[in-house]
C-alpha cells in the first residue's frame, strides 16, 4: 500500500504510480458521491474494474479520505438493502 499523502517521498519512478493511484481514489470519491451509484455502475462508467473499486474503497479512501468513506459506506449499505428486497414480479423469463 503506498503512503498516498506523502508521494514526494518515493523514488521519480514510483510518483507517477502513486499519483495515479491518488487520482483514481479521488475519481471514485467524487463519481460515487455525485451520481448516488452503485459499484458495478461506476465501474462502467470509470472503466476500472468493481474488484479494484472496493480494494481502493477499503484501504486508500478508508485510510486518507476519512469523510468520504463515511459517506460511501452508507451509500454501500443503502444499494445492498434495495438488492436483498425481494421483487413482488419477475421480469421476464428466470431461465
């Protein structure tokens, strides 16, 4: 995990990873936030795989964006509660 606060500190080679990396957690904070969306849907929209999204939701932006976590992690809860309802009607065939 790299020290994203303190990118100055790493070799010339290793910046340009650990802006990136600070770049993409900023891009997630702000998309998520914005929109009110789900992970898979901000993986399409951002082209960045959902498995690396929750990677950076849960050690960079849990670690250095304290405020937006909070605010992801209820957003998180809130899509997992719309999924486990249980629809009244199916939409088209189950199978």
């Amino acid at each position: 995990m790299y020290n994203i606060d303190t990118w100055w500190d790493y070799p010339e080679h290793m910046q340009s990873q650990v802006l990136n990396v600070k770049h993409k957690c900023e891009e997630i904070c702000e998309y998520l936030l914005d929109y009110k969306c789900s992970i898979r849907q901000a993986s399409r929209e951002l082209c960045i795989p959902k498995s690396t999204i929750h990677s950076y939701i849960h050690t960079y932006i849990r670690t250095y964006y304290d405020e937006e976590y909070v605010q992801i992690k209820t957003l998180l809860r809130y899509n997992k509660q719309e999924r486990a309802r249980p629809r009244k009607y199916w939409v088209g065939s189950p199978w």
